[in-house]
C-alpha cells in the first residue's frame, strides 16, 4: 500500500464562492476581478451562460507570488438589468448550482428565457426554485415531472416577501436572494436550519437572530451593487478527498494550504476529529468575510465508526457524505447515516449509488429511504471489481480514493466525470505518492 505525503496548494478553487461571485458580477456596476477561479466544468458553465446573455466575461491566467499560476476572471456588467435576452436555451450542462441560482436573476429580467442541462441535470427536481419565484411574480414552466427545461417569463416588477425555506438549501437561499435584489422593496428570507452562508457574507447583507434558532436574511430591493474584487479560496469540498487519502493510507501525511474553513462548510471536520482521525487546522485568518487556513490530515488508525444523524450536521456535510462513508466503511467496516433523504436528488441518487458500490466491494449495507447503514466484516471480492460512477463527480472520487487504500482492483465508469469539479484530482494525487 502507497504512502501519500506533501503539501498541496492547488486544490480547486471553491466552487460555490466561484458560482456566486461571478453571478454577483453580472448585477454590480462596474468592473469585477475574481481571482483564482475555477477551469472546472460547472463554474465555467456559469460563465457561459452569462456570456450568453449579454455579459462581458473575460478570463486570463497570472502568475501570482507563491510561483503558482491562478485563473483570473474578469466581469463587465451595468447593474442590475444588465441582461439580454440569448438567442438560444441556455446550456448548464451538469451545474445544477448554475440552474438553480441563475434562474433568481433571470426572474428578474423583462423576457423569457429557457434553462437546460445535460441527461443528468435534466432530471433533477426543480419545483423548488419554481415555487418562490412565482409566489415574487414571475411565471416559471417545468415539465411534467417538475424538471428542466425551465422556462422563466421574467418580469422587472417582482414583489418583495417573507419565504420560510421548507428545507435547507444554499442554493434556493440565494436564488430567492439574488430575485430579491431586483424587488420592490424588503425580501425576508427564513431558514430554521443553517445552510452555506456565502451569498449572505458577499452581498453583506444583514442577518437576524429568530425565535427556535431561525434566522431571518434580510434583502433589500433595488440597491446597487458596487463592483469590488473576489479572491476564491480552495475548495473544502474537494479537500474532504485528498483528507481522506491522508487518513486512510498507512504512514501518510498530508498538508492541504489555503482552503475554505467557513463553519458552515466545515462540519465534516468536525465529525472526523470527533471519531479519532488526526487533523489539525493551521494559518487561519480572515479574507473578505470568509475564514481561510490550512488542514494536516495523517493516517488515522484508531477512528471510530461515523454515524451521521442530527439534522443541521447533515445539512453541514450534505456534499461530503459520499466519501466519508466510504472513509468509515474502509476503515472501521461501519458507517450510520439518517434524515438525509436529500441525497436522492443530487447528481445521481447518492444513497442508492453509495450502498451499490459498497455492496460490490464485499461490505454489508442496509439501504432507507433517508440513508443506510454499513456493518460487519467485508468480503473481499476476487479480480477486477467495476464500481459505477452514475455520471456523479462526488461518487466517482470517492471510491477513487476507496481504489488506494483497499486491496482491491477497483475500476471506475466514467471517471472524466470528475473534472467537473476537480480537474486535477489525479494529478495531485499522484503528486501526492511518496
């Protein structure tokens, strides 16, 4: 088995803070940089569409003083109605981050427009940025089974009003934001359950404290925005899988240098360290509302089984569960997760994609409709076991880092699927090999 030591400063960019920066962009008068951007696809599908629409977008790379070479983009926009209606659908590929915030912005706009995606992102469920945005005034037209295509007839005259998310979502968050920037006076947005909280630190937009732990985002109307430059830090999302080779592997050491540490991002950490696992946090500090560090993960021998239940913690590690249960499966042949049923509605049915892959690999899973289980002793199957992506980045990498701390030979379907949202995943693994 490999050991994995080093330092690693080219993680990817954090794609969430990257989505919304560029579509803050788009709104503000002016001119804005947003450095260390992310080449992955759907980052660079929000820039297409942006594009699309009438938005000046240009990308360059620097070299910057650490002698790495970072993506700078540049946004030219006029203000809050600086759209133009595209000659043709609007192409999101597989980004349903793109789909989903876009879509606020474009309610905004005094025509139609056609949002569409790839097979997968086709398929996803889309009722729920649908609903708030007609309850603000604009008419939204899915198909038949709530999907894209998502056709938004706009409208410059949208109503201000208090939404209560029914379930934690960042993303409805800030599209019901980005909406209401263009409304009529004041937007409420309440959430009983705390979700990434990146539109709310680059828009700085005030947050009130409720009664029963909610919170109340406050967006107030027709405010222009002042274009001002946006530095990306690296992705935790993405650092969860190096992390994770660096706990899985014997004698390994591994150090993960400017990386995303918002709270409301890091809870994955939180559950390691609480488990056993050997990570630290170093160098935090604080860059435009967003706290930055570095991560040492080493190999963690002694972790305790994770078991993954109370809700506001499965809102937190949403995104990472994939590859900490592979991680808990591997390494402690356990693994219990709950009120997650959200995980059926993401790239691919996650529950389901997890369990089938363990499964095939010899573990012992229990499959519910809000999560599953993993017990007992695995049986190691014999020859070339084939683990299926399901066209979903985040399953892909996982069992790719299942593929280097298990005796076994794992071959991966559609693999390329990861550049998506790592694009050097490989390459800084094997960097990575001591």
């Amino acid at each position: 088995m490999k050991q994995y030591k080093g330092e690693i400063s080219t993680l990817p960019p954090d794609k969430s803070i990257a989505h919304r920066a560029a579509l803050i962009a788009s709104l503000a008068e002016g001119t804005t940089e947003i450095m260390n951007f992310s080449g992955g696809f759907d980052n660079q599908s929000t820039l297409d569409v942006l594009r699309a629409s009438g938005i000046g977008v240009v990308q360059e790379n620097v070299a910057v003083s650490d002698g790495t070479v970072k993506r700078k983009v540049v946004i030219e926009s006029q203000g809050l109605w600086s759209l133009k209606k595209a000659g043709r659908s609007l192409m999101c590929n597989n980004s349903g981050s793109t789909m989903r915030m876009f879509s606020g912005i474009l309610a905004a706009q005094p025509f139609e427009s056609t949002l569409v995606g790839d097979s997968s992102l086709m398929k996803r469920p889309m009722r729920r940025i649908a609903d708030p945005l007609r309850q603000m005034g604009a008419t939204i037209e899915l198909s038949p089974e709530n999907t894209a295509p998502v056709v938004i007839k706009g409208t410059r005259d949208l109503h201000p009003f208090t939404y209560e998310l029914p379930v934690p979502s960042a993303q409805v968050k800030s599209l019901v934001a980005f909406a209401a920037l263009h409304a009529d006076g004041e937007t409420r947005i309440i959430e009983s359950l705390p979700s990434r909280n990146h539109t709310e630190l680059m828009l700085g937009l005030d947050v009130e404290e409720l009664p029963d732990r909610k919170r109340s985002i406050v967006v107030p109307g027709r405010r222009p925005i002042a274009a001002r430059p946006f530095l990306v830090p690296g992705d935790p999302s993405s650092a969860c899988f190096i992390i994770a080779l660096g706990l899985m592997n014997p004698g390994s050491e591994i150090m993960l240098r400017d990386v995303c540490l918002n709270p409301t991002r890091t809870g994955y950490l939180d559950l390691l360290q609480k488990a056993g696992a050997d990570i630290r946090t170093e160098n935090t500090r604080e860059t435009g509302g967003e706290t930055i560090g570095d991560i040492l993960a080493a190999y963690s021998p002694s972790m305790n089984p994770l078991s993954i239940s109370e809700p506001a913690t499965v809102a937190n590690v949403i995104d990472e569960i994939p590859m900490l249960a592979v991680l808990s499966a591997c390494m402690t042949e356990g693994f219990s997760l709950h009120n997650a049923a959200e995980l059926r509605t993401k790239e691919s049915d996650r529950i389901s994609a997890v369990v089938s892959n363990l499964e095939r690999l010899g573990f012992n899973c229990g499959e519910y409709a809000d999560g599953f289980t993993v017990s007992g002793k695995r049986s190691a199957p014999k020859g070339r076991v084939p683990v299926e992506s399901y066209h979903d980045h985040r399953i892909a990498m996982s069992f790719a880092i299942a593929d280097r701390a298990l005796s076994a030979d794992i071959d991966i379907s559609d693999a390329g699927i990861i550049g998506v949202s790592f694009p050097n995943f490989f390459e800084i693994i094997e960097s990575l090999e001591a």
